[in-house]
C-alpha cells in the first residue's frame, strides 16, 4: 500500500509536522481567553475588611531628650514636641486641649505612658504671646 502523492511530499518537505501548528496555537489561544474570563468574572470574597473606623494603640519604647510644650491660653490649647533619641523615630508632636501646668503634665504622661515626675522632669514650657 502506497500512501497518496501529496502525503508523500508533505512527509518530504517535513510539513506534516508543521502545518498543525497553527491550528493548535489558536486553540491555546481561544482556551486561555476562556479560562481568563472564567477566572476574572469569579466572585471572591474577602475575609479581611479595612476598618477605617478603628484607632490603633501603638506602644513605643523610646528615650525621651526633652518634651517643649508651647501653651497658647488665648486659643485654649497647647503644643507638645518630643524629641526622642531614636533614629526612626526623631520626633513626635501632640496638640492637648488644656493650658494649665498640671494638666499638660498628666496629659503627656498618659499619652507616653510615663509617670507625672518623670514628665515633669523632661518638660519645658513656653507661653505664646500674641501682640497685635
């Protein structure tokens, strides 16, 4: 059994292997437009939500070189600056709505976590004058 002419120069030229090409690159490609879409329209849900209503407690272990404490009575508040001697973290800076001595101390000492001598200790004041 002799196999046709045509089938015998196809076998000749090596075309038999390459001629199939094509037809399989266009299957791979119309499969993975499949499968993509497949993939892409799925639904997922997520287990973890962001929570912008949430405040983080973030405890830092700092030393503290001097807290400077800008007391402004005519707004009512006062400006907290600590200097730390951390290399990432230089500096910190609160905004307290009070003006009087002992209740600036309490407040930096809460929010440090420090005792109220040891605040007392590391602060220097300062009053802002307004002169118009």
């Amino acid at each position: 059994m002799s196999s046709p002419r045509w089938l015998q120069k196809l076998h000749f030229l090596g075309l038999e292997f390459w001629l199939p090409l094509p037809l399989l690159g266009i299957i791979f490609w119309v499969g993975g437009g499949l499968v993509t879409d497949q993939a892409l329209s799925r639904s997922y849900d997520t287990v973890d939500k962001l929570q912008a209503d949430t405040q983080l407690e973030v405890q830092l272990s700092v030393t503290l070189l001097v807290i400077k404490a800008e007391i402004d009575k005519e707004q009512g508040f006062t400006k907290v600056q600590v200097k730390t001697t951390d290399s990432t973290l230089k500096k910190l800076e609160f905004e307290f709505p009070v003006t009087e001595f002992s209740q600036v101390e309490a407040a930096i000492a809460q929010e440090l976590g420090l005792s109220a001598e040891n605040v007392r200790t590391l602060v220097r004041y300062q009053l802002k004058n307004r002169s118009f």
